[in-house]
C-alpha cells in the first residue's frame, strides 16, 4: 500500500524529513515504519511506507538498489524501550556502515528526526550502564528536525466509569482523548 505521494526534492535531508514527517503522520504508532531514499534525476524521492508490523524492526531489505542514498524508519515509544528509543539500534548504524547509506530516524518518545551517517558521525558514541553492571553503547546521530507530537499520542487514556441516566444499573465506559483517531474509542463495544 501507497501511504506517500511521491515527491522530488534537492536534498536527502528534505526527501527524509518529509517522509518521516508524513509517517508520523499515518504510520501506526504501535510498529516501526520506514522506506529509503533514492538519488533520481533532478534530487531524491523518499520510497512509500513500509510498516513492520512488529514493534521493533523494520525490514527494507527489499527497496535497496544501487540509487538508495539513505534509509529512514520511526522507533515506537513503550515502557519496554523508552530509554533507547532516542538512540539508532546497533542494527541500525551496522546496516548504514555496511551499505554506506545515512540512516535517519523518528523518536516517537521525543518527536525528534535524528541523522547518523557513518562517513561524518560516530558509531556507538553513547555508554549505556545498566544496574547489573552490564554495559552497551549505542549511537546518537545528531538531530536534524522535529515533528510535533499528536494530539492523542503520548497521553495515555484514562478510563472514566460514568452512571447512564437513563440505566441506573449500566455503566458507560468514557476515554479521555482528543483528535479523530479517538472517536472509536470513545464508546465501548456494545454500548448504546
């Protein structure tokens, strides 16, 4: 599926902050999402979205050729990541060092676009000390734009148990949240 109309650009840094900046946008904020840039005449196109479907990892094995120029994906925000999800994967810089690509990257934890490119910026330049004493580095990149965050992301939804006036004995479920992507949730299943 087509998630991004695709557009021209003079610089790489445009082409991925835009597809980023669109992921955030319509990508489900639950699995990675991602796509490449190409180098094509006139400047470079950013690929359509390619979601994971799994909350860490996203294979774009498959858009490689020879005119990719970078790669960009989006890291969720959970409890289970959220003090790396600022940082590139190990993964993620060993595949930009192997295919000499720039990789960028969206924190949906801080809404910042971060660019490692290993001709420039150092691999593994941040020391991770775990209580264990157990000890991983990971790698920065440097922060080249922002996306403001979602209205309804980020917040969690707070239950809300309310009397129906019209069934003393029913209750009705009520979520807290704003925007479009909330309308669903706002009334339980089965509930008038």
């Amino acid at each position: 599926m087509n998630l991004l109309a695709l557009a021209v650009f003079a610089t790489m840094d445009e082409a991925a902050l835009d597809a980023l900046k669109h992921a955030a946008a319509v990508c489900d904020p639950r699995y990675e999402c991602g796509g490449v840039v190409r180098h094509v005449p006139g400047g470079y196109e950013a690929s359509a979205l390619f979601s994971s479907k799994k909350p860490f990892g996203v294979d774009l094995g498959e858009f490689y050729a020879p005119d990719v120029v970078a790669d960009f994906h989006t890291h969720i925000c959970s409890i289970h990541n959220k003090p790396f999800a600022d940082f590139f994967s190990p993964a993620d810089a060993y595949a930009n060092q192997g295919l000499h690509t720039v990789g960028y990257m969206l924190s949906l934890c801080d809404w910042n676009i971060r660019r490692y490119d290993p001709a420039q910026d150092d691999r593994d330049d941040e020391e991770v000390d775990f209580t264990s004493g157990r000890i991983i580095y990971l790698t920065c990149g440097h922060i080249v734009g922002w996306v403001p965050p979602l209205p309804w992301y980020g917040g969690e939804l707070q239950p809300v148990v309310m009397r129906r006036a019209s069934h003393p004995s029913a209750l009705k479920l009520s979520v807290t949240c704003e925007g479009g992507a909330c309308a669903p949730l706002a009334v339980p299943r089965g509930v008038p």
